[in-house]
C-alpha cells in the first residue's frame, strides 16, 4: 500500500494550487481518501475527505468554499484543488487511507508567502 502526493510549491496569497496523489498496492475505488496537513509547531489535521465512489465529501470548516477534494479511481488519483490561499496554509500536506492500517504518503510543502 503506497499514496505519493506532489504539486506542492511556493504561491503567492490569493493564489491557487493542485496537490496530487497517487495510490498503489490496494484497491483504490474501494477506500475513502483523505488529506491532512500540518503546520510547523501544530499537530496534525483533517483537510478534507472523499469517499470510495466520490459522491460524498467532507472539509474542515477554514477550508470550506476555498479547497475541493476530488478523485478519479481510474486513474488511482485523488486531488485537492486549493484556491485563495492564505498564508495559514503553509503546511505539509499529507495523503492518507486507512486499509488494514494508516497509510500515510511522504508529504508535499505548501508554502504561502509574498
């Protein structure tokens, strides 16, 4: 079981970016996906969540009407589509599913900055 996100980079306020992941060893049209980020000096939290079909998703409340969670099970790809960021973006943001146990990919840097 692997996820590998990427598209992270450094945007300017106000800017948008897509994060990508891409899942292997499991079968992804089956399992819910979620991204979570974190801060440095913050712990850990849910962005937003998907599930298996793609017909249900869930934000957290600061993300919501800004971030879309989206996927494409045939392409065993799930992607947060991020529109005006702020700087309190700036994390690490990690791709995860939960199969027999928590899957977490490497982690992509968002970086808000001016």
């Amino acid at each position: 079981v692997k996820v590998v996100e990427s598209g992270g980079g450094l945007v300017q306020p106000g800017g948008s970016l897509t994060l990508s992941c891409v899942a292997s060893g499991f079968a992804f049209s089956s399992y819910p996906m979620r991204w979570y980020r974190q801060a440095p000096g913050k712990e850990r939290e849910l962005v937003a969540s998907i599930s298996s079909r793609g017909d249900s998703t869930n934000y957290a409340d600061s993300m919501k009407g800004r971030f879309t969670i989206s996927r494409d099970n045939a392409k065993k790809t799930v992607y947060l589509q991020m529109n005006s960021l702020k700087p309190e973006d700036t994390a690490v943001y990690y791709c995860h599913v939960y199969t027999n146990f928590d899957c977490w990919g490497q982690g992509t840097q968002v970086t808000v900055s001016s």
